[in-house]
C-alpha cells in the first residue's frame, strides 16, 4: 500500500472517441487508485482546437460509464482555465525559465535546419527567435520554457515503481532535441499538453500519471518544468503503459477493424469483458488466471509492477473467447436484461425465450450473435430450398430419411418430448438406417434451420417443441416427396 493518499487521472483529448488503448490506461488508473481507496479524476485536454470534435467528450463519459468507471468531483476541463495557465506562464517569464518570441512558421522551419546543421552538433538547445529581443507576452506570440544555455545531463525515473524502477539517463550531448525550449502556451492563448497536464496534476492533487509509453520522451520536459515552477519535490510518480499492437504488430488503429469502444458495444461485447480483455494487454496478474468477472476481482489483484514493457497484441478472438465465458457465467436472466437493454433481443414468449438463451449461451461469443437466433430458426420458419437440402446426396434418399425420423419423432409421446428421448430416437433411426453423424444430421439441420451450425440437433427440437419441429420437417420432406 502507498503512503500517501493515491490520486490518478485519466485525461483524453476530445479529438476523437475513447480508443482501446485509452480505455486501458483509464482502466488501469481507476484500478489503482481504487484498489487504495484514493480518488480518480476525469480530464478533458480540449486544448487542440483545430481538431476538437463537439461530441468526443460526451461520447468518451459515455464509454467510461458504460465500462463501469466512474470519477471523482467535477470534470476538468483545460479551455475553462486559460487564464489559470496565463498567470503561470507569467511567473515562469518573470522568472526567468520562460520567454515570448514571435516567428512565424516559416521562420521557425529555417531555424530548426539551421539548429541542426549547428548548435545541435554540440548539443545545445534550440532556441527561438524571442529568446533575446526581451518581447512582451501578447496574443499572437508564443512562450518558450527556457532551458540553460548548457543543459546538463538528466537522469530519469519512466517507471517509479519502488519493486521494479526503470530510469534512463538524458544527455544533451548525445540527444540535443530533447532540449529544444518548447511551446508553453500557443499564438492563440491555448496552453500545450506539456505546459497545461503539470498545473492541472498538481492543483487537484495527482500522485500517480498512468499513461501510454508515447510520453516517456518528453519526460525530462516534464521534470525540467516541475523543477522550474518549484513543485521538483512534488512531483508525481510516472508510470508508462506499453503500445498496443495489431495482429500484423504495428500500433492498434482503424485499419485492423474495430478501434474504439462504440464499436466493441455496438458488436454486442460485454463491458465487464472488455475490460478483462484490455487490462491484460500489457500487463500480468500473474499465474494462469485469465477469466476476471468484474472490476472488483480485477481490483484485488492488480498491481502496477505487473506493467510488463515490451507491447502487446490485441488478439480479437482471444477477446471473443472472454466474452464467451463472460455470457456464460451471467446466467439466463441477466443474459436476457443485457440482450433486451443492448437491442438484441426482442421480448417475446418469456417462457420460450428463456428456453433459447439458455441453450444458446454456452455457444454464443457475443450479444450480436442473439439476434441472429431472435430473428432465425427459433422464431421464423426457415425458407428452404431442395437444393440446399439435398446437397449432393441423392434426392429421393433424403426424402426417405425424412419420411422416416418424421414417423418415428411423431410417434415419441408428448411428455417424453426432451432432449434425451430424442438424441435416443435419432441415434437408433441412424444405426437401423446404417447411417454416420455427417450424412444424417446435416439434412435434418436444414430441414429445420436452413443453418449450417445449430447447438445439438436434440437440445434444438426440444426447444422449438415438438408441433413445431414436426411441422419443419414435413415442409422440407415435401420438397423430396
């Protein structure tokens, strides 16, 4: 257990919708701060203007909710404290570690080939046109963090977990475009992300950044800046979350499918089990248990040194597994509430649907696939073909099948109509007719389905009862006739 009072944050930009990787490292900072009965709060960086989008914010709440992780206190929101960071920046000129140029883009374009055709050989910071012309902070014009004229080398800890530290040594010499004195606060009045994310951690108290691996470069920025504006000693312990990757091991986007979590919930994914996936991108709870039911089991066992450093892989089918056992272990009734509330089944007979999802829920991987049994062979007839039904077998052999497991289901009493009783009466018809699994039951599949896939043919005749299975099995044995 920390120490001190555990407080993390998760703060995505609404320039687009939550991405897996974001819900991971929201996950991941909710696990840890709840696990200590500390506090986790939501921010939201809206800072890059030119690509905000007005319904990411509402759209990244509404998956954080839907995947169970609530926040503490008001949001925050970064274009509501402009002046906040204004009146820092201020400070940090009047200090001396900040300073106002005004080059234009192409300006700034020269100046960067110049600095490495020159002062970056020695290892010296890029500097800015401002940096001696003594210029007033003014819309318009950007501030600089001033580094010294020879930066020193810096030695940083990326992963400060006391179990398993990770520090890398930053030397100006051997990396000088880690030094560059970077953007502050933008020409429009706009704070960036490596000035705005270090006020707003400090005044609301965060002790633990959780955040992807993509920031371990900016780091010595980072610690340049908290030594700068006096809280060196305050700063918060750093932990970085390795990439995920795609089957084809390059970063997770759009192009390997699915990306964010609109669409995993419009797929039919339970939460819980997206989050159990997620988590376990990265990151080891140690052992062979893999299967986590809820957030509280994640809660209980996750540890930040279990961070591993090499990426992981986003293996969609080992996440259509999860969900698999995650459907499983709901239980009929709550399949039905989960199924109704995400749009994938319509309430019909309660009887009859519980029957159905009772069977198909040791067989389905997600919700999606619910609707598909809602609105197929359980609860519409099935427009067979002779062709389809047939196959390659001989047409007046089928026929003779069907005649004959329809003599001997019709004759099977109506109390004995169960699964047992069935498999029993069509094993016995297979045997008498010198049949194997693959020639008989395939026929009376489609006959029944028009399905390739159905759970057992005896589980299925016994759910669609035996007035309507019969009835089937007649209509498909008059295409033969």
């Amino acid at each position: 257990m920390p120490e001190q009072r555990v407080v993390t944050r998760f703060a995505p930009s609404p320039t687009g919708y939550l991405h897996v990787g974001g819900a991971r490292t929201a996950l991941y900072a909710w696990l840890w701060s709840r696990k200590h009965g500390g506090e986790f709060h939501l921010r939201i960086e809206d800072t890059d203007r030119q690509r905000f989008m007005a319904d990411a914010e509402e759209q990244i709440k509404d998956s954080l909710q839907w995947l169970g992780l609530d926040w503490d206190g008001p949001i925050l929101r970064q274009s509501e404290r402009l002046e906040k960071y204004r009146l820092y920046a201020e400070q940090l000129i009047k200090d001396g570690h900040a300073y106002v140029s005004d080059e234009s883009p192409e300006e700034t374009k020269a100046l960067k080939e110049q600095w490495r055709n020159t002062a970056a050989k020695n290892g010296q910071p890029l500097r800015y046109r401002g940096r001696d012309r003594d210029l007033s902070y003014e819309p318009g014009r950007h501030v600089h963090f001033r580094w010294p004229d020879e930066p020193k080398r810096m030695v940083i800890t990326y992963f400060e977990h006391p179990r398993k530290p990770w520090k890398v040594s930053v030397d100006p010499k051997a990396a000088p475009s880690a030094f560059e004195d970077f953007v502050l606060v933008k020409s429009d009045g706009y704070p960036t992300y490596n000035f705005a994310h270090i006020i707003d951690d400090k005044e609301t108290g965060v002790t633990a950044v959780i955040r992807g691996d993509e920031f371990t470069s900016s780091l010595n920025k980072y610690y340049a800046l908290y030594d700068a504006l006096g809280w060196g000693r305050e700063r918060p312990a750093f932990y970085h979350v390795p990439t995920i990757l795609g089957p084809d091991k390059a970063k997770l986007s759009k192009r390997h499918g699915a990306a964010d979590v609109r669409d995993y919930r419009a797929a039919g994914y339970l939460p819980e089990a997206l989050a159990n996936f997620v988590a376990l991108i990265g990151w080891n709870p140690g052992g062979d248990r893999e299967v986590f039911l809820d957030l509280k089991e994640l809660m209980e066992v996750f540890d930040l040194s279990g961070v591993q450093r090499s990426p992981g892989v986003f293996d969609e089918e080992k996440l259509r597994w999860l969900n698999g056992e995650h459907i499983k272990a709901l239980g009929v009734e709550a399949l039905f509430r989960r199924a109704v509330a995400a749009g994938f089944w319509t309430v019909g007979d309660a009887a009859y649907d519980e029957r159905v999802l009772g069977m198909s829920a040791e067989r389905i991987r997600t919700l999606a696939e619910l609707k598909g049994i809602r609105e197929g062979y359980f609860y519409h007839r099935p427009k067979v073909t002779r062709k389809r039904l047939v196959g390659s077998e001989n047409p007046q052999t089928v026929g003779v099948w069907l005649e004959r497991v329809l003599r001997d289901l019709s004759g099977l009493p109506d109390v004995d109509w169960n699964a047992q009783r069935i498999e029993n009466v069509l094993n016995d018809l297979r045997n008498e007719l010198d049949l194997e699994p693959k020639q008989l039951y395939p026929v009376l599949r489609i006959a029944a389905t028009d399905a390739d896939r159905t759970p057992p043919l005896w589980d299925l005749f016994e759910t669609l009862g035996k007035e309507e299975t019969v009835a089937r099995l007649d209509a498909a044995q008059s295409l033969v006739a």
